[in-house]
C-alpha cells in the first residue's frame, strides 16, 4: 500500500497518475490525494483508473479543496 | 551582575577549602566530558579522590508521570527521549512490553525489520560510545571516524522513519512503514564497509600507548560489586558474567539468529572496550542474517506489517479507508486509545546500554495505571559512588566514558 | 445521576467509561505449571507466610507481609541464587485503599527466571531498606522516597535523588497534578528572589508558541524591523528583503556556475 500526493500537480496530474499505475504490481494498493479544482479531476481520474485496469476502491472528498481515491490492481 | 540573593552557596560550582586539605570539586552539571548532566561531587586529596557522590536530575522530564496521562500510542514518542542516542531500542521496549500485556502476536515481516532497526540502533549508539569516549581522553581522528561511520546509519535510519535521532519508528504491533528500497543497498553497502572500519579504529587505539595507560587497570569493578549494583549489558559482560538477555531470554527472532555474546573477566576499562568493538562485529553479522530473513519474507509474500487485534491495533491503512467498521474502529483507537486487560507485565529487552525494562500495571484504562522503566544507565552512574574513591581526576572521564551513560535515560 | 470520579486521583482518565464493560484480566497462571518456579516457592513458603501466588507473563509474582521483606530477599538472593535485584519501585493505591503496593523484580541468571516480589504498605509507613543486600536498592529507594515519599529505614543516605534536595511533595503520587503544584510552579523564584518578588516577576510563561508583538526585546518582528527594545508602533514601514534567488544581492563572490558538480550520491 503505498500513497501518492499529487495535490503539488494541481490539474495536470493525470500523467504522472498514469506513470504511477503503470508501476504497480498485481495485488498492490495505491491511494492518491490531488487537488479537485472544478470537480473534473474526479472524473477523470476515475476514467484513468478504469483505462489502466485498477478497481476502485474508494473515492472521497478529502476536504474542502482535496480529493482522494484507493485503487488496487 | 551577580544579583543579591537568598541563595545558600550549595549549588554554585564553589570550591570548598577545608582545614584537612580535603578539597571539594564539582565535576559539574557543564562539563565538556560529563556525557550530559551530571553533577559529581569528589571529595579530593590531592588529585585522588577520597569520595565521590554522583548528584541527578537536571534531566528528569517526569516521563513516569507523564505516561500515566498519555494513552499507550501517545506516549511512543516520548520513549524515544529517553536512551535519545539509540532510540530505536527504547520504543521497541514499550512495544514488546504492551504486546505482552495484550497477548500480540506481531507479523514475522515486520519482526525481521524491527530486529534491523534494533541493531542498526546497536550500532549508532556503539559508534557514539567509541567517538565521545575517544574524544574524551584525546583520540581526536577517532571520533571524527566514528561520527562519518554514523552518518552513513542516520542516512539509512531518516530514509526509513524520517529522524535521525528520535525515531519513533516502531508502533505497539508492528512496524508503520515497510523499509525503502534504498535500504538494502545502502545498509549492505555500510557493512562490507564496517570490518575494515572497526580494524581501523583499533589500530589507531589498541596499540596506543597512553589509550592503554588510561584504559588498563582503571575503573575495575568486580563481578559480586557489578551483580549487586544491578550493572546489565557490557559493564556487566566485561566483569565476568556472560549475560546477554538476547542469548538468555530471546524475543523477536533473536533465537533464529546466529550470533556470539563477547565477556570477558578483566572488569576494568579495557575490559568493556574490547566489548564494544566485539558487539559491533557481532551486529554487523546479525544485520547480515536479517537481509537475508527480509528476501526471505518478500520471497514468500509475507506483507503484513502490523498485528491483527481490531480492539487494540487498528486496521491497514486500506481497510480505514475502505470499510466503515475499521474506520469507526481506528477513530475511537486514536481518540480515546486501547484499552490493554488489567494486569501487570515486566519485560527486559538488551538495549546498547544494558538490561531495558519496562513494568506496566495497567487497570483496565487507557492510560497505563503505573509505568516503570528501568534504565540501565541510572544504575551505572550509582555504581561510580563505589568505584571511584581510590582513581584519580582523569581516571574518572575514562571511567564515565566507559559507562556509557546517558542522561535522558538515567534522569528519565 | 452523574458517576461518581474520585478526587483524589487527579491523573487524566477516559472521559468515556461504558458503564457496563469490565475489563477483561490478563491471565494468570497458577505456580505449579513450571518446576522451577514451584521449587522456589516452597521454599519460601517453608519459611515466610506467602499471601499469593501465581504466574503471570512467564513471570512469578509472590506477596509477602512487608516485615520481613529484608529476610526474604536475602533468602532469595542465597538460597535461590536470584543474582540480581533489577527493579524495586511502588505503585500508588491510596486512592483505593490508602495503601502502596511495593515491587522488587529480581532476576536469576542461572535458572534464567524473573520473579516479582510485591508488598502492601499502608500510607505513612515506612520499609526496611534492603541496601545492605543489593547496592542497587541505594537509588533505587532514594528514588522511591523521593516519588512517592516512602522512607527506607537503615539507608544509607535517605534524601531525595531526582528532585532538590528540599522539594516538598512527592510528584508521582495520584494527588500531585501533572503540571506540578503551586510549590512547584514558583520554586525557582522563592528560592532565588524570595516569595515577596513573585508577583513582579509574575508566572512562568509555559506556552512555549507565545508571541507577544509588544514586546521588541523578546520577539523579533519579520518585515518589519525595529531597533533592539524600541517602542514597537503599528504603523512602522516594513523593511525590504532581497533574496538571491530573485535577483536580489548574490551572497557568494567568486561562484562559478559552470566549474561546479552537482553531488547527488548520498554515500558521498
């Protein structure tokens, strides 16, 4: 289980999300925290997640500005 | 500008005169080689000293107290004030003796990284002992090797727990974080390298004339005098009794761990010195075992890190933020704290400085009802009231120095 | 009916307490499952009236009346070759009972055992002390005398050893609060410039995050510098800071950028 702050990437941090994802062995629990900026990233990084073949686990609003998901492969 | 005071000259580093030519000296609170605080009043004739009263307690925080207000969790951190130069060592104490208390039964992955936390806090605080006791009688290039030989473990400890000298890094169950991957490489890396380091340093002291002048025949201290002052750890090994509570008593996986436990019969300076290089060796072949156990913990997916106890310990960081049950069960653990069985434990664990013990009388509360720790060092400063009358002054900065007392732990 | 919470224990406890939980109790085992253990206890019933008895965490622990403690520990440390006194130490019952429950963990190396030698005391009394047996219990009763105020009569040196030597109360009794008393809180201050210079002096500021922005001598105010103990107004201009970074005064002379290495190795 490993965690990922991409709260520093603001919007663009798809890529480096998917370069994480594309890291991770079968199995293996990844939780991300980045920044909800227009309520679109949580969107997207659902379809990321679902492209690159992860289950979503959970996806919840970490606070006023933060959102966070647990995916697993 | 030396304020008119109430106060009677009792505390002031002030020498005394006395008819009989007795003379009084502070080795004071401040002083370059006293290890910390410690205020030893000698009583002097000429430069021998007649009696010697070790004086305590500019340190003491009151962590006893303190522990009986903070829950069990809380007061990890605090266990690394204690022994602060292995600090490791002082929170896998509390930790052994809470999951004694409860019956936990710890995973074997984070058994194998704790054993390489403990050793390398082994080998931190040896190097630590070699530098400042060097330095104290005069090996400067000593202590400036000991303290680089550190810096390479502080980097491996900080990559793991993110301090260098309070590590916190062990929990009550387990171990928080897996170990980085750096740290095979870079801890195997400090190893091949430790041999050829510990020979050094004894080529710079062994045959040093004036270390073995200072060092031979000074502070001996006798096997019934080193039982009967509750000496544990090398003071004890170095006066002829061959306890180690590793080797005796062993928890975690020391059992399965092929080491030797040096003692000697000398007692004096010397004695202990060897002790501490030996230790060092025995350490580095320890932590060679324990990579091997860790590939071998990888090898067969072991990955859990920290005991399953829902009441006591709460659940992987996926099931809190996955599964309600664990959640609520984590947040009434973080708020209110365990709540361990009513009881009582005492467990000894052999930290650098000698036998670690914790006794905890818990009623049922989250807050531990009483807490004892037994430091070693508290006892090694006492036996310096038998052990000095008869030295001389710079017998007595050898002398401290081979205590390798701390004073975090012995004013607690 | 609100419950009722003992005074006289002042120590933090739960706030929330489930009315009808008992805790459960680490088990305890009786002394007969290990040998060594039983031996050791007969041979100390045969001489000394044992109160109790039992194994618990691998660990014996007897009670004994608190007379003749001195005896059995002596008995322990020749008969029973239990070769070390590690700890000796008291827990605080008087909210319960008026009462100490005083502990002596022995160890003995060559049976590899440790056994926990426990007494009740009442309030006030005092304990023979068992220096003469064990050097160990010199600190170890100054210690006791001076956390919890119980004297060890025939010691040596009966003083306090962690607190001064004329610190009144016993700090790790369940009365004495977490943050000290009154005594302790103006210790220094008595001592050194008498009661009379207390309220100049006023309370030891214990916040250690307290910032007074009056105060130029203690507290140094970014942005807007003032000379060392000058009468601090809002209105001052704020001072300007030149970094490097951003074009402002180069700090090192003769830095060349194109002769440096960047070291990244941490083994370096």
């Amino acid at each position: 289980m490993k965690r990922y702050d991409l709260r520093h990437l603001k919007d663009n941090f798809e890529p480096r999300m998917k370069e994480i994802l594309g890291t991770h062995k079968a199995g293996e629990v990844a939780i991300f925290l980045f920044e909800i900026g227009d309520f679109s990233a949580v969107q997207k990084s659902a379809d990321i997640v679902k492209e690159s073949g992860y289950e979503l686990m959970n996806s919840l609003k970490f606070n006023e500005v933060d959102w966070t998901i647990v995916v697993k492969k | 500008m030396q304020v008119k005071n109430r106060l009677t000259p009792f505390f002031e580093n002030i020498t005394f005169d006395r008819d009989d030519n007795e003379l009084i000296l502070n080795f004071g609170p401040q002083h370059p080689s006293a290890h910390g605080q410690l205020r030893l009043m000698l009583h002097l004739q000429q430069e021998m000293i007649v009696k010697a009263h070790p004086d305590i307690g500019y340190l003491h925080r009151g962590m006893e107290k303190m522990a009986e207000n903070m829950i069990y969790n809380e007061f990890m951190p605090t266990t690394d004030r204690m022994d602060y130069i292995a600090s490791s060592s002082n929170n896998y104490g509390f930790a052994l003796a809470v999951e004694k208390l409860i019956g936990l039964e710890v995973p074997r992955r984070a058994k194998v990284i704790r054993m390489m936390l403990l050793e390398i806090n082994r080998l931190m605080s040896h190097l630590f002992w070699l530098a400042t006791t060097a330095l104290d009688i005069g090996a400067m290039t000593v202590f400036l090797f000991a303290f680089r030989e550190r810096e390479y473990l502080m980097d491996i400890i900080e990559g793991y727990c993110g301090a260098r000298l309070t590590h916190a890094a062990i929990r009550i169950g387990g171990v928080p974080l897996d170990i980085q991957d750096t740290f095979i490489a870079q801890l195997k890396a400090f190893l091949d390298k430790l041999p050829q380091n510990i020979k050094d340093y004894e080529d710079l002291l062994d045959s040093n004339r004036i270390w073995r002048m200072r060092m031979e025949g000074v502070g001996h201290i006798s096997t019934e005098m080193a039982l009967s002052w509750g000496c544990t750890g090398p003071m004890l090994r170095a006066s002829g009794v061959a306890w180690d509570i590793r080797k005796e008593e062993p928890y975690e996986l020391y059992d399965e761990v092929k080491f030797d436990v040096p003692y000697s019969d000398k007692g004096d300076n010397f004695a202990r010195y060897r002790i501490y290089m030996e230790e060092m060796r025995q350490s580095a072949k320890i932590l060679y075992q324990t990579i091997d156990m860790y590939e071998e913990t990888v090898k067969n997916n072991q990955t859990e890190l920290m005991a399953h106890a829902p009441q006591y310990i709460s659940a992987p960081k996926l099931d809190i933020m996955t599964q309600n049950y664990s959640l609520m069960q984590h947040f009434v653990l973080v708020t209110q704290g365990m709540r361990p069985p009513v009881g009582e434990v005492y467990v000894a664990t052999e930290s650098p400085k000698g036998e670690l013990g914790y006794y905890i009388n818990s009623q049922g509360g989250p807050y531990p009802y009483r807490l004892k720790l037994r430091a070693p060092s508290f006892w090694h400063t006492g036996i310096l009231t038998d052990l000095l009358p008869g030295h001389y002054i710079p017998d007595v900065v050898s002398i401290i120095g081979t205590t390798n007392i701390v004073f975090g732990e012995v004013d607690r | 009916m609100r419950t009722y919470k003992p005074k006289d224990n002042v120590q933090a406890k739960a706030y929330y307490t489930d009315r009808f939980w008992v805790a459960p109790q680490v088990p305890k085992s009786d002394v007969a499952e290990d040998a060594v253990f039983a031996a050791d206890l007969e041979a100390l019933k045969s001489k000394f009236d044992i109160k109790d008895a039992y194994i618990q965490v691998e660990q014996m622990v007897v009670y004994i009346n608190p007379c003749d403690n001195f005896e059995v520990i002596k008995f322990m440390r020749d008969e029973l070759e239990y070769t070390q006194l590690s700890e000796l130490s008291a827990i605080d019952w008087i909210a319960k009972s008026n009462q100490f429950e005083i502990f002596y963990q022995m160890l003995s190396m060559k049976k590899r055992k440790r056994v926990r030698i426990k007494m009740f005391i009442n309030n006030g009394e005092a304990v023979n002390s068992v220096e003469k047996l064990f050097r160990s219990a010199d600190w170890s009763e100054r210690e006791m005398y001076d956390m919890f105020g119980i004297v060890a009569n025939g010691h040596p040196f009966m003083k306090r050893i962690l607190m001064p030597y004329d610190w009144q109360g016993f700090p790790l009794l369940k009365t004495y609060p977490l943050e000290g008393d009154e005594f302790a809180a103006w210790y220094e201050v008595d001592k050194i410039y008498g009661k009379e210079a207390r309220d100049i002096i006023g309370p030891e500021l214990r916040d250690t995050a307290r910032v007074d922005r009056y105060d130029s001598e203690r507290f140094a105010r970014l942005g807007f510098e003032i000379p060392y103990g000058a009468e601090v107004k809002d209105d001052a201009a704020p001072t300007v800071q030149s970094y490097q970074e951003e074009g402002g005064v180069f700090m090192i002379k003769k830095f060349d950028k194109e002769t440096s290495v960047v070291i990244d190795d941490p083994q370096r």
